[in-house]
C-alpha cells in the first residue's frame, strides 16, 4: 500500500509570500494528483503529473518520480488561496482509485 | 450544471436505520468511485466501478454496499448505520485509461445519532 505524506500540515502565511507544499510517497506511481479543498468542502483537482512540471496561473505544481517526491507551488500568495491542499497518488494506473495524502491546511492573511 | 452531482447533500440518520446516497454525473465517464473523508485521516476509497457490471471493494468497503444503476448512477448503501460511519461522503468520476483527472461531487455530511 502507497503511504503518502504531506508537509507542513498547517500553514499559515502572509498575502504576497511564496508558498511551497511537498508530498512524498513510498510506491511507484502512475500518476500524481494535487487536489484543493474549499471550506465549503467541494474538491477540485489542480493538477494530474507523471513527470516534469506543470504550471497554470500562480500555481506550479512539480514531481521527481526518482525521489518519489511532488510540490506544489503558490506564488504572490492570496487570501482566496487560503483552502486546504491534498496529494493522491494513483499507483495502479487507475485500477484501484486514489490514495490520499492527509492535506496540507493553507491560510493566507490579509 | 454540475457535472457530477451528490443527494442528499445533508442527513441525519439514527443507528439501524438503511441509507442511501446517491451520484449522478453528465461528464460520460466509465469509472466512478465512493470515498468518505474523515478529519486527521484524509480521503479514503470506500468502492469503486469501472462500468456497469464491474464492482470492486476500496480500502474500508466493510458495512457499505452499492449499486451501479446505469454508466451515469453510483449510489452507495449503508445496510445498518453506525455512528463512526459520520463522516463526508464524496463520489468522484473519472475517464478509463488510467491515471486520469478525477472529478469529485459536492459531498455528502452524514451524521449517525
């Protein structure tokens, strides 16, 4: 079983700062998903990566399958960024759903 | 229109009583999945679909059936609720192929008195 870890699990910073959120993993994966959570409780997926670096807005999420380890990246951070932050792996190119970090808490003061 | 719909998205139930949650999506995805969420534990796989005739057990399946009605209908049933079954339900869909986006529903917050 893929055991998934995220850091730091609370964060909380000023508006402007450059944020970065790791995760590492323990099994090869196909692919890596960074997900966000509103305080509403909606998921909304952010990325899917299996090598390299993907960038979209202020967001920059990256992955070395080598280390076994993604971040994913705010920069000029806002308060409407302020969500909390999950990695899932799929190790099984989809065969078996996702395994889930425990999420990264994200608050970003004014 | 959301593209992958959750009912009810609020309930509360007594311990025994047999619930029923259910998902619709419009997106034409094949694969559909049940996770619930718990605080401190993260999302966790409850059952998984990759087509109509295809069921298969998550992760903590056990006290949890569910139905594939059709390509677009995953319902997930609790049998006899119990109260360390609260927690946040979400459906999710995704596209076959493996190591596809998955689109996650609203949620559901059950709470078992």
């Amino acid at each position: 079983k893929n055991e998934v870890e995220q850091s730091p699990q609370n964060l909380t910073a000023q508006e402007g700062e450059f944020i970065t959120i790791n995760c590492s993993y323990s099994v090869g994966i196909s692919a890596l998903h960074w997900l966000q959570q509103h305080p509403g409780g909606g998921i909304v997926s952010l990325f899917m990566l299996s090598s390299g670096k993907k960038k979209h807005g202020r967001l920059i999420a990256t992955i070395n399958i080598q280390e076994k380890h993604s971040s994913l990246h705010i920069t000029a951070s806002h308060p409407r960024d302020s969500a909390v932050y999950i990695c899932a792996v799929d190790s099984g190119g989809g065969a078996d759903g996702l395994t889930f970090g425990k999420g990264t808490h994200l608050i970003i003061q004014p | 229109d959301a593209d992958v719909t959750q009912t009810p998205r609020n309930r509360i139930t007594k311990t025994g009583k047999r619930i029923m949650l259910e998902c619709s999506q419009t997106k034409g995805h094949d694969r559909m999945y049940w996770y619930r969420q718990d605080p401190g534990l993260g999302l966790r796989l409850i059952y998984y679909s990759f087509d109509v005739k295809d069921i298969n057990k998550g992760e903590i399946s056990d006290g949890y059936s569910v139905s594939r009605q059709a390509q677009a209908k995953f319902s997930l049933s609790l049998e006899s609720a119990i109260p360390n079954q609260t927690a946040l339900y979400f459906c999710a869909t995704s596209d076959a192929g493996g190591g596809e986006t998955q689109y996650f529903g609203p949620g559901t917050r059950l709470l078992v008195l």
